[in-house]
C-alpha cells in the first residue's frame, strides 16, 4: 500500500491505495487496479478486504469457472514488523458448506517469504477468476521495489505430477531470487479431493533443500486453485532492506521474548514451553488428548508422541520462518551415529519431518498410530502431497470408528485404528484421484453413512485437536475451531469455568483472534494490542486507536457471518456432535457441562448478541 498524501498531516486509512489485480484464467487478461482503501477493513487488509470481496458473489459450486479465489496481504505483510509475513487465499469452500452442499466462504492463512516477495513486487490483492484451458504458473515480476508489478501467465505442464516439495525445487531452479505458491497432486485432482492446500516455499525450504514449506491449509483452496488450472504463483522482486524504526524494533522485541510467543519459542529462549507439540504431553494426562476419533482412552499409548520420546532418538532443532525470532518450527533430523548431543547444540544428519501439533496428533494417536517412525512418515506425505492434515486425520478417524462399530458396512476399504500402511495407501490413491471417498471429507462421508453423531466437524469444516465436549465456541468459527475462534483451552486454561455468563462472553470475545488475519502477523507472536497500534501509526502516518483496529475486526467477523447465513445454514447446523450430549468420556480429567439444554441457551444468547450488532454496526452484504 501507499499514499499520495503530501500534506504533512496525519493521515487516515482513506489516504492509501492498494494494488488489486483480477487474473481472468480462461481468456489469460491480467487488470491491474490502483484502488482507494474506503475503510479501515480495506486497509488492515487479509479476511477484511477477503469478505468483502467474496460479499459480491453468489456460488453455488465452489469449483466452477466463475467462482473467485481471492489471494490478499495484510498491511504488516512485507513489512519490518517480526512475523509480518502471512499471505491469505479465500473463497468459497469445497469443504465448509452446508449439509444441503451450498459452499461457505472462509479463508486460510500461510507464512514466510512468498507474502514478502509478493508484496515487494507491489501487489496487495489477486482475484482469480475463469478456468485456463492448459496448466499455467501466475508470474508476478517487478525489478524495482514496491512495483508495478508485471503480471504474467506461463506454461506449468512440466510441474503437473510433482508433490509440493518437487514443484518449489523445480520453480526455485528456474527463478532466482523468487517465492512460490503452489499445489500438490491433490490440487490437481480437485474433483475427488475436497481438502487440498496450497503451499508456501520457505527461506529455510530454498536454502537447504528439505521439504519445509508452509501451507495455507484450511477449506480446499488448493483445489479451488486446481479447479482453475493454475499450478503455481511465482513472486519475484528485490527484497525491501530499509531499516527498522524504534517503534518497530520494540514491538520486534516483545514478540521475539514477550509473554505472548513464550509458550512456542524453546526454552533457551526465555523460557519458552516448546512449540505447539507441547501440547501432546499437555493434554494426554488430562484425558484432552484427541485419541481414537476424539476419544481419550485413558492410558499411556500416546506417551511415545512426546517430544522428551523423541529428543534422544532423534535430532530436534528449532528453525523459524523469514526473519523471525520465535522459532516455532520444531524439525526433527535422524541422529548422526555417535552423536550425543541434543537440540541446538547437536549435530544434525537427513531432515525428516515438521511436527505441529495439529497434524501430529490427528494423522497419529487420533487414527490409532504411536511409532515414532509411521509418525514421521504419515506427516511428511501429507506435506508432500499437500493435504490439509487437520481435515485429513479427522476423516481417517470418523471411517476408523465406523468400520468398528459397523464392520458389515466398511468404509475405505475397512481401514481401522492403528494401520498407518493402509493409510499412507490410501493418501496415494487419492491424491491422484482414486479414493473419492476419502478426499470428500468427514461429513460427506457421515452422510454416506448415514450418522453425523460422531463426526467431528462443524458446517463441514473437520475440528482442530481439541475435544468439543471442552469447548461449546466451537459453531462460531468461521475458519475452522482454532485459529477464528479463540475459545479452544480456555476451559483447561482458565480455571475450568462452566456458567453460561463466562461462555457467552468468551464467544464474543474470541473474535478478536482474528486480527492477525487482518494485519497479516503470526497468532504466534502473541503481539500486544498497543505495540500493533503503535506499529501501525508509525509505519502509515496514521492515529489509529485500539478501537478503530478492533471495530474493522468485529465488522470482518458480522460480515463473514452473514455470508454464512446467505447461503443456508440452519440453526441445527450450528452445534457440535451429538456424542457430546449422548456419551460422556470418563477419562477426561475436566469438568462435563455441554448438554443441548447448555448449548440451546449459549445459541440464543450469542446469536441475539450477533443480531444486535449487526444492526448497531450497519453490516450489510449484498441479497
């Protein structure tokens, strides 16, 4: 973004401009618009300008040719503000959608250098649209800082059939000094394949050669990316190396040490707790641990999953993303034989995998698997093949418990709990498009079989590794349970309350965790609401305040709740498995308190409040 303000006088958001372009896949036109930001929405950027945008679409098949795929920036994306990398594609979902099949618009959110390149290349926002005849690569250049941009469309064949990975490799070796975006053999069978992703190359990924990127994995974007024919975006700029203000550096500061990233930096960093994978050994003793299809069986199978299993076996070395001091990513390499060391100060041999908590723990002990090595074979192939592995573990789980509570009736091929060889087979087969079954996701496939009770999903999106008897916020997120909705752990974090009062405020409340879906930081980085004001002002010329950045994140959230509402959802849609209410687990160490009389008061209390602010907001969509 930028202005042409000259007045020396403190700007507003309505001073800037942004650089949209609308690539029409089907006749190859590229536009290129310089548009005024009407709004602070416009100008914070990601899901404020994403549902805007999407507001202007009616889509009743996420896949075909008029459907958008919305790529966008938030304003500290490229940006000296630590984490500011984030890149966020949007649409209407594949996977999210009601049960009647009209999709939902959601978004998903990636990390690193491809969002830097893209926005020092001077492009804020794409809007693909159409379908190309042939398999293309979206080439976005600029020789000079901040743009223009040139926009341009290339042949892809020669990527067709390659995994993640070997798509980056190949695109690495043909543009220096370039970032990428791009789909895997999931991507390119869209049709059978209601999860695929989009990956994110990563510095560490260009510079050592192991498979790290990052992914934009939520919703099925990289089949609606698929769906259009478009295998890869390459951004190619020169990097931005201005200096850092004083006010950035501070902010730098507390999100490198501060309070909010030390639960995922290690604990040579200040004390840091170790990264999501904490959470294994957190959960587990207290029977919160997704085990078996999100059901805690209550002894010490998952033990094997911690981190402590794997420090002596293994190598495992804390690496970050572009620039950024927190270091969450926990990478594990096979240990060099002979050495002793752990960590950071150990000497490490092949690369082998990433462990996030989320995909660890739903491709693992939610499906039955605690080998170490099954673990890290499962991982990375859901990496390789560029599945969202959150949608992926909770599929594999629910067909496991159907096939043990209906072995008359198998599911993919009677796969069950424990057999991670079926499953890697099964990944295969349908990444290129031979296990439809599979590739549709949890509730198509509990509609098949005709039992939605133990399904865990909500309006279609599978639910992240955390219980839904711990946490009712669940039917309020609109982009799946733990990154839109900031009510997941607060039971076991926040002295295990249970009265309506506390629930209906944290629904309202967990919001806000979206902001960095605006402004383009990490959730990691836990950044203080003064120090991203402060950031702003100082970087934009602005006099922002915490309320004008927090009124453009309630109205994202109004606006994208009534597209939700447009295209059909029912109130019984907006609930958590019916198991909840049906069948308590004895072995989960919290307190049980979600019955439907809990939740049908949680739904009139939030849905009224909603009601009421809308109004007061003047949030309107399009009929």
């Amino acid at each position: 973004m930028w202005t042409e303000s000259r007045n020396g006088k403190k700007l507003a958001p309505t001073d800037y401009k942004y650089r949209s372009a609308t690539v029409d896949l089907a006749s190859g036109k590229v536009t290129l618009e310089e548009r005024t930001c009407q709004d602070m929405e416009d100008f914070l950027g990601g899901i404020g300008r994403i549902f805007k945008v999407l507001s202007r679409y009616d889509v009743p098949d996420p896949y075909a040719p008029p459907a958008p795929l919305v790529m966008e920036l938030g304003c500290f994306t490229g940006s000296s503000v630590m984490t500011g990398l984030r890149t966020f594609f949007g649409g209407y979902s594949p996977l999210k959608s009601t049960r009647k099949g009209a999709p939902s618009a959601m978004w998903s959110a990636g990390s690193d250098k491809f969002g830097v390149k893209t926005a020092c290349a001077g492009l804020d926002e794409i809007i693909f649209l159409g379908r190309s005849a042939k398999p293309v690569t979206l080439l976005i250049q600029s020789a000079a800082l901040g743009g223009p941009p040139k926009l341009s469309l290339a042949d892809a064949s020669h990527l067709l059939g390659k995994d993640s990975h070997e798509k980056i490799m190949a695109l690495r070796d043909q543009y220096e000094d370039a970032h990428f975006a791009v789909i895997a053999q999931t991507g390119e069978n869209w049709k059978t394949n209601r999860m695929a992703a989009i990956a994110l190359s990563t510095d560490n990924q260009l510079r050592s050669g192991d498979c790290k990127p990052r992914f934009c994995g939520r919703g099925g974007f990289g089949g609606v990316m698929g769906s259009k024919n478009l295998i890869a975006i390459v951004s190619q700029a020169p990097d931005d190396k201005s200096g850092v203000s004083a006010v950035v550096k501070e902010a730098n500061q507390v999100i490198a040490r501060g309070a909010g990233s030390k639960n995922y930096r290690d604990a040579y960093k200040g004390e840091g707790g170790g990264g999501t994978w904490r959470n294994i050994a957190g959960l587990h003793p207290l029977g919160c641990l997704p085990e078996k299809n999100f059901w805690a069986p209550g002894n010490t199978d998952a033990v094997p999953l911690y981190r402590s299993s794997f420090e002596k076996p293994y190598v495992v070395k804390d690496e970050s993303c572009f620039k950024c001091g927190i270091a969450c990513h926990k990478n594990i390499y096979d240990r060099p034989e002979g050495e002793t060391a752990e960590g950071r100060k150990a000497k490490k041999g092949k690369f082998r995998v990433k462990f996030d908590y989320e995909p660890l723990d739903l491709l693992t002990a939610n499906c039955g698997v605690y080998g170490a090595e099954e673990s890290l074979e499962l991982v990375e192939l859901g990496d390789r093949l560029g599945y969202d592995a959150i949608s992926l573990g909770a599929t594999f789980s629910y067909a496991m418990e159907w096939n043990e509570r209906h072995p008359e009736k198998p599911v993919l091929g009677g796969i069950r709990f424990g057999d991670a060889r079926k499953m890697m087979e099964l990944m295969r087969e349908c990444a290129l498009g031979r296990c439809p079954e599979l590739g549709q996701g949890t509730m198509r496939l509990a509609q098949q079989c005709g039992d939605l009770s133990f399904a865990m999903q909500g309006k279609g999106l599978e639910y992240p590794a955390y219980l839904p008897e711990t946490n009712p916020g669940y039917p309020w997120a609109l982009a799946g349970g733990h990154m839109s909705m900031r009510t997941f752990l607060l039971l076991i974090l926040d002295g295990q309350k249970t009265d309506i009062d506390y629930w209906e405020k944290a629904v309202m409340n967990g919001i806000y965790y979206t902001r960095d879906d605006l402004i383009g930081t990490c959730k990691f980085a836990g950044v203080p609401d003064k120090n991203v004001v402060d950031s702003i002002n100082d970087s934009y010329g602005l006099s922002a305040t915490d309320e004008d950045v927090k009124g453009a994140v309630r109205r994202t959230y109004l606006r994208g709740r009534l597209l939700e509402k447009k295209v059909g959802y029912t109130d019984e849609e907006y609930d958590i498995p019916a198991q909840v209410y049906e069948k308590k687990n004895p072995n989960v160490k919290m307190p049980s308190f979600i019955t439907r009389e809990f939740m049908a008061e949680l739904k009139r209390r939030v849905e009224r409040n909603w009601d009421e602010l809308t109004k007061k907001e003047g949030v309107k969509i399009p009929a």
